[in-house]
C-alpha cells in the first residue's frame, strides 16, 4: 500500500509540473490570456504629392518580351524632362512581371516616384529597398510589366 501513494503522488507531481511547464509557457510567448477583442486595422498613411523630379537618375528595367519597350519608355521619360544621361534601360531577371510599377528606396523620394508615374502614363508605385543604389544617388527604378508590351489589353 505504502508503493501505491508513493506511486499516486509521483504520478500527481509530473502532472502538476508539467500543466505549469504549458501555462509557463504559454504565457511567456504572450499567448496565456484573454482574447483580442478586435483587430487592429491600419490605415493608410499620407501619400505624397506627385512632382517631377529631373534630379534622379532613372533605371528603367523591361520585364517583358517585347525588346521595344524599354527604349520606348525611355523616351516618355526624357520627353518629361530627364536627361538622356540619367536614363539607363535594361533587361530585367525575368519577363513576365505582371504590373509596370516604379520603385523607390526612400521615404522622400515617394513625390517623384509618382510624378515619374504620372509622366510615363501611369503606373503602381512601390517603395522597395531592393533597389537602393548604396552611394547615395537619387535613383527611381521603372520595372517595365505585361501591362505595357505590345498587344496587351487595357
């Protein structure tokens, strides 16, 4: 009989400490407690006004097949104001983005961004890191989409 309580309290103790091991563990990830009442949704900040900005270089990269596209928007961008000098057109990794979309790498730099969309006929604007130069230079990036090559429908 003496075995048999040593047995109930052992089995009593593992339990006990593993039910603390799951509630400790659950409130250190900050999942033990009420439910959220709602979530939280955000909501769009200011967007910045659109302004042509000459002083950036442009990079304009054709993600189609249409091997005319970047040197046709390149002239939309230098009939807007850039200098020839600061336009620079390439070929992007893939040929099958979907939506013409300029890309810039810093918060101020969101009013050019748009205007450069506003002066090629429109496009998404999309802040993105990825094609932050690193020296410093006022860069905007034109990913040139299916949107835009030839036959495509509006």
């Amino acid at each position: 009989m003496r075995r048999g309580r040593i047995f109930l309290w052992a089995a009593v103790a593992t339990v006990v400490l593993i039910g603390l091991g799951i509630v400790g563990t659950l409130w250190a990830g900050g999942r033990f407690g009420a439910a959220p009442t709602g979530a939280v949704m955000p909501t769009a900040g200011p967007t910045a006004q659109p302004v042509v900005d000459t002083s950036y270089t442009i990079l304009i990269l054709n993600a189609t097949t249409d091997s005319e596209l970047g040197a046709s928007v390149s002239a939309d961008v230098i009939a807007a104001g850039w200098s020839a000098n600061d336009v620079t057109v390439g070929d992007a990794g893939s040929q099958d983005f979907d939506r013409t979309t300029v890309f810039y790498a810093a918060a101020d730099d969101e009013g050019a961004a748009r205007g450069l969309a506003q002066a090629i006929g429109g496009a998404d604007i999309e802040f993105s890191e990825a094609y932050e130069d690193g020296e410093g230079l006022k860069q905007l990036v034109i990913v040139l989409g299916l949107d835009r090559a030839a036959g495509a429908s509006d």
